[in-house]
C-alpha cells in the first residue's frame, strides 16, 4: 500500500481485499428500541435495548460501550496483576514490580494506620519554607515528582521541528477542572466553588488542622488558585497551536517572567541547560512570575500544602480517599458510590508500570490475526479517504496534492510498541503505596527529561495496548490503535463487515481525519506546523465548519446549557470525516459481492449506521453532562449521533427519511467538509 501511495495519488489505488473467516453475525436488534422513530431520535432508536439492558451502576457517573469495554479489560489486566500479586517473583523482575505495586495499594490496614504520615516529610518541608529561595527549590522537588503545584513541565516534539524533542511549561496549579469554575456566577460554579471549599479544609484538619485555621487555609487557597484561573487560556484557545507556540531559550524566559527564578527552578528538576522551551500561555507564566514576587510565604505555604494533599489524597487512608471522592465523584460527576478498590489500584499499578502490563495483556489476549484484519481495514479507509479528496468540489487541485501527501504519510501503530519501556531502574516495594506512586512519579519525569534535545523516538507510544482508546498525534502525523479497542462492539475479527466498518471503520477514520480537522490541518505530512493550504481554500473550510459549530451550538444538553460548537469542533469534525470516509471504504469493499443479506431484517447500509450508534450507546449523570460540556472536546454520546448523521444523504436513503423527520437538515444547510 505505501509504495502506491508514494507513486500516486491514494484515491488512484484499488481496494486492499481483506482475508477472512466466515462472517459470523453480530448485529442484534436486542439492542434497540424499535418503538422510537429513526428520523426523531436515531440514537434511542438504535441504543434504546442497550440502555435499558445496563443501567448506571452507582459508583459510575456515565456508563457507555466505551465504559462497558473498559470494564472487560479492566477484569483480564485484574487477572494478570493479581496473578503477579500471588507469586513470589525474583525482586527486580517485572512480576515482582506488578505485584507488590498492586499489594501495597490493596493493604487498606497498613494504609489506614499510617493516616496522613507518607505526606508528611513533605508537608514538613513546605511549612519550614522560610525564604523565595527554598520556595523554588520545593516547587522544584515537587515538580520532579509530578505534583505540579504551578504548572506542567514536561517534553514533547517541537512542533515547527518535529523530528526533535524540546522541554515545554503549560498551566495549571487549579484543583478544580476548568477555570471558569473559579471565575462564573452561575449557580453550578458557585456551588462547587463552596463544594472544594469545604474539601479543602477537610484535608487540612485531616492533617492535624484546627477546623478554624483549615477554614482559613482553604479560603486562603481558593483565592490563590483564582488568580490562577483568571491568567489561565480558555481551553478554546489552547486549541490554537499557533497561539501555544511561543519557543524560547532558558534567557528568553527570564526575560519574558523576570520575577521568577528560572535558573534555580531548572536546577531544582535537575534540567539546568534544558535549550529551547515552548511556553504555551506566556500570560500565565508570567502572572506567576509576579505572584511569585507579590504573594507572601503563608499564602504559598498553605497553597503548595494543598497542592500536596490533594494530589496524594487518594493514595492515603480511607478518610482521605473518602473526602477525595465526595468532591470530585459526588459534587462534580454526580456518582453515588465509590467503585471497588481494587479497580482503583489496578489504575495505578497500570498507570505506573503501564509497558510491563500491557506486555503481558498482549500476549494473552491479543490475536496476531487482529492485528492483520486492522492493517487490511486501515488501508482500505486510506484508500477511501483519497477518493473522497479527490470528490471534494471545494478544494483545488494544489491543496489536494498536499492533503494526498499527508494522508499516505500517516504512521500506523496497531495493538502493541514493537520495543517496549525498561522498568529496571525503578525500585518498587511491597511497603508503602504512596511511596510506590511518588517513586513511579519520579521515574516517569526523569525518563520525559532525558528525552529533551534529542531526536524524537518514533516508535513511542504515548498510550498503553490495555487502553480502550485510540489517538492521532499531528506531529507525529500517526494514528494508534491499542490493543484494547480491538474488540466488540468497536471490532469483530469475523464479525459482520457492515457493523465493522460503521465501527472501527469509522474509529479508524475519525483519527484519520484528526490530521484534516481545523486544527490537525495546520501540520503538514512531517508533523510540523506549516502552511499548506491556499489561502482561498482555508476560508472555504473555515466556512463549511462554521456550519457545524452551528449546529451544535443549538444542541441543548440540559435545560438551559448548550453544547460547545466551538470546543468540539475538531472532534466534530473527525465524526462527520470519519463517517463518510469509513461509508466509502465500505461501499468499496463489498461493491463486487452482490446483494448483502439482511439481519434482523436490516440491510448492511441500516447496519453500518447501527453499529456507528452503538459505539456511543450511554447513560450519563445531569452533574457528568454538565462537567463534560464545560471540559470536553468530545460532544456527548447523543449528539456524537444525532449530530453528524443528519448530513450524511445515505443515512437518510437507509431509513427512508425524508423532510419530516425531525432530525431532518435541508441538503443546502448540511454540513460537508471531507
């Protein structure tokens, strides 16, 4: 396939022919409610059954096919972790690391008689700061062990050279998830604001505080993490890569924040020559320069011990874990109860040893032949995708050499890294997990600094196989596919073709399309921001989405809240590309097989929009609908159905929809863009 999308034009390719085993159903109108009129409410219409059949357990703020999945793979790395749990494994080996890792964090009696002591030689460490110069140096400590009291420091593709790797600083420092709930009056944001008030100032007397002074301490906090909030981007305009790239030398920084000690910072992680920096919010960095001038020790002290409990609370005693989950679970996300604590520490020990895991998932539960049907399927969405570029009346010939060049440039990762991640030189012990987490921490930012100012290493993952996710890079110009997506309802390895390609066709052609979206479009095919559109091009996509942002503008989510248009938009856009381009690739591939039968009595085209649907089936909490509008790219579940299908003319020409139907677009007020 790489050679004829060298030698021409993707669109100019013929069908890669997949080799299978007989197609097995797996389309079920169980899942549907066929009660509902497709063209009112195609997404009840075809998750109706699926909803009913799985409520919203009590200790999950949405449950969803994606949730459903993750849940599936949560219980076979659960079986792999605690079978290296239960073995006496030589020290050093990655069983032994697993193992004692997930132990740790599964012994509630030692956890819960240490109470707040694993924090406290860092809470010591804040409150004996008595000088601007052992404030940076414990802001520095804190760094390198990612409890970020201030803002993110961390190694990434320079992304006007993206073949190289250089240090970055981007904002943060807030407990809560969004700056705008520190910053609006409306009811919701006035309530959590109280909500972290309060969990505030338990975690403070939950460290030996007086109720009053934890009052104060947390009053004095939410006010220092205001100020944050009001110097922080919106998340719509970190989503302008232009606008985020600001690269600058280690002077160039001193010069654009000089009331913070940069030097000393960069020596305190050990990064003292680290070249080159990308600020991404150089107004954030430099109003903490001069908070960093202006704000009085106590107030840092108080703001630092806050950052540290609050990022430690959920590996500490049951108190702890409790007010950790009365904020975060009940106020912002709605959920009733807490899920098991062993799904918590499998998190953990996943997320810290993430490589030797997914290792072992690998081999016991992933099919050589998956990873096979996946490269078959991606290429015939490639090829599909250039056919669709080449049918784009919009787009001149000079812009759609540049995108054809780009499409075949995409890198493809499936299921697993071909080398994976070297755990030797971390220490794990069965005694302490919090000191497992830090010392995981720490190892994770030592391997993300030693990567600054070399050639980026294109065969990382920056995603587990266990994952049930996938992901475009644009300075990578890659898609990934770890192994956990690779199964039902999102793929079915003898499965029917038409729900395969509605589903991970569509996943695949989602990510695709991230490389064409309003903001994927600025890189070019090497990763690297660039200007590779004419002019007049630009503004003809920037008109066809602005449709869409439109569209989802209107979409009301809860009484008096709307969907954010803009926010989405990118991910918008990749459903709508993803849909059509994984349409074409299917009408490609069954084009010379006759007739496809019917299941259930729905013919393949019904069933590549059903199986689409089903991907997004999901309950949802008011309180996660409300927060995810507020903090997501993704649209909800819903809209990610009832949004793009409306213009898409198939979709109609299945059903047999016409201008009644209530989810109905006229073909002039659709949105097209690949």
């Amino acid at each position: 396939m790489l050679a004829c999308a060298l030698g021409l034009t993707v669109g100019a390719c013929q069908t890669k022919q997949s080799t299978k085993a007989p197609v097995k159903p797996v389309f079920s109108a169980e899942d549907m409610d066929l009660s509902v009129n497709p063209g009112e409410n195609f997404y009840q219409y075809a998750n109706g059954g699926w909803m009913k059949q799985h409520p919203l357990p009590d200790d999950k703020s949405r449950f969803g096919s994606f949730d459903k999945l993750a849940e599936e793979s949560k219980e076979k790395v659960r079986t792999i972790v605690e079978k290296a749990a239960a073995e006496k494994a030589e020290n050093g080996s990655l069983a032994q690391k697993i193992g004692d890792f997930y132990n740790a964090g599964m012994d509630t009696i030692t956890i819960n008689k240490a109470g707040y002591q694993p924090i406290k030689p860092l809470l010591d460490k804040v409150a004996a700061i008595d000088s601007k110069e052992a404030l940076v140096n414990m802001i520095s400590e804190l760094q390198a062990q990612q409890i970020s009291p201030l803002f993110y420091f961390y190694a990434s593709a320079d992304q006007k050279n993206s073949e190289m790797t250089i240090a970055g600083i981007y904002q943060g420092g807030m407990g809560m998830p969004d700056r705008d709930y520190y910053l609006e009056d409306d009811e919701t944001s006035v309530k959590l604001r109280e909500a972290y008030t309060l969990y505030l100032t338990k975690l403070f007397a939950l460290t030996g505080q007086a109720e009053d002074e934890a009052a104060m301490q947390a009053e004095t906090v939410l006010a220092f993490e205001t100020a944050l909030a009001a110097a922080s981007n919106t998340r719509l305009q970190n989503r302008d890569p232009h606008a985020t790239y600001n690269k600058v030398s280690v002077e160039g920084l001193q010069e654009m924040a000089p009331e913070f000690p940069w030097t000393a910072f960069l020596s305190g992680i050990n990064m003292p020559e680290p070249g080159d920096i990308n600020v991404n919010q150089p107004a954030f960095i430099k109003a903490i320069a001069k908070m960093y001038e202006t704000e009085d020790l106590a107030t840092w002290k108080a703001f630092l011990s806050a950052t540290v409990i609050r990022n430690t609370a959920a590996y500490l005693s049951d108190d702890f874990v409790k007010a950790n989950f009365a904020f975060y679970g009940e106020a912002l996300s709605g959920q009733k109860a807490m899920e098991p604590r062993w799904k918590k520490v499998l998190g953990s020990t996943s997320g810290a040893l993430g490589e030797a895991v997914g290792q072992l998932f690998v081999a016991e539960y992933f099919p050589p032949a998956a990873k096979q049907r996946m490269d078959d399927l991606v290429e015939n969405l490639r090829i599909a995708f250039g056919q669709r570029i080449d049918q784009l009346e919009w787009m001149s010939d000079e812009t759609k050499q540049a995108a054809h060049e780009k499409l075949a440039a995409i890198r493809v990762k499936i299921g697993y890294p071909n080398k994976w991640r070297d755990y030797s030189a971390l220490a794990i012990g069965g005694d302490s997990y919090l000191n497992n987490i830090l010392a995981s921490n720490r190892f994770d930012f030592d391997f993300e600094m030693s990567k600054i100012g070399q050639p980026v290493d294109k065969e990382e993952w920056h995603m587990f196989p266990q994952t049930v996710n996938a992901y475009y890079s644009p300075v990578g110009n890659e898609i990934v596919f770890p192994a956990a997506i690779l199964q039902p309802p999102f793929f079915y390895l003898d499965g029917d073709d038409a729900v395969n390609y509605g589903a991970i066709g569509v996943v695949i052609g989602h990510e695709m399309t991230h490389g064409f979206d309003d903001k994927g479009r600025l890189y070019g095919k090497d990763g690297n921001l660039q200007t590779w559109w004419t002019e007049d091009d630009s503004e003809r996509f920037n008109k066809r989405a602005q449709i869409l942002v439109d569209q989802f503008n209107k979409i009301e989510v809860l009484p008096g809240t709307f969907a954010n248009g803009e926010l989405s938009l990118g991910e918008n856009i990749a459903d709508l590309g993803g849909l059509a381009i994984a349409y074409q690739a299917y009408q490609n591939a069954s084009k010379d097989k006759g007739e496809v039968a019917k299941i259930d009595g729905f013919t393949d085209v019904q069933r590549f929009f059903l199986g689409y649907s089903r991907v997004w089936a999901q309950n949802i909490r008011d309180k996660e609908i409300a927060r995810l509008t507020k903090v997501d790219v993704h649209s909800l579940g819903e809209n990610r159905v009832n949004g793009p299908l409306p213009n898409i003319q198939e979709f109609y020409d299945a059903f047999n929809l016409d201008n009644t139907a209530a989810l109905y677009i006229a073909p002039e007020n659709r949105a097209t863009i690949w």
